[in-house]
C-alpha cells in the first residue's frame, strides 16, 4: 500500500525485522492509534472479520482461508 499521507511509526522499524523473522506478529494498541493502517502497509493480503461472511468462513476452517491467502495475511479485528 502506497500512501503519501502516511506517518511512519517506531512500529514499522520493529515490523521490518520481525516479518522476516517471526510467523505471527500481534500489534497491540488503543483504538484508532494506527494498528491496521500499519499492518496494511506490510501485509500482502488481508482478512477481515468484522465482515460476517469472512468471519463465518474463517471459524469454519481457518486453515483453508489461511492457505489461500498470500502471506504475510493481515487477520484484522480478529477478538
């Protein structure tokens, strides 16, 4: 995702090292401080559970859903 609107966070250095590195990275933060613009920006494609149709299809075989994504996945509003 390109966006010249975009400010850089600290979490995009992390990110940079991690996504190499590690299988599944968790952003944590208060609501609207940037966790899914950021991870967009990383991500290759994405998963929305907020939307009912992909959530019921996640919770029916996450595996499947997973394996046909192109990684790295964003799995967003996943609680």
């Amino acid at each position: 995702m390109t966006d010249e609107t975009y400010l850089s966070r600290y979490a995009d250095e992390r990110l940079a090292t991690l996504i190499e590195e590690l299988p599944a990275i968790m952003l944590v933060g208060p609501r609207g401080c940037g966790k899914t613009t950021t991870a967009q920006r990383w991500a290759r494609s994405i998963i929305q559970l907020d939307r009912p149709e992909k959530a019921e299809a996640f919770s029916a075989a996450p595996d499947a859903v997973l394996a046909a994504q192109a990684p790295p996945t964003l799995i967003d509003e996943w609680q």
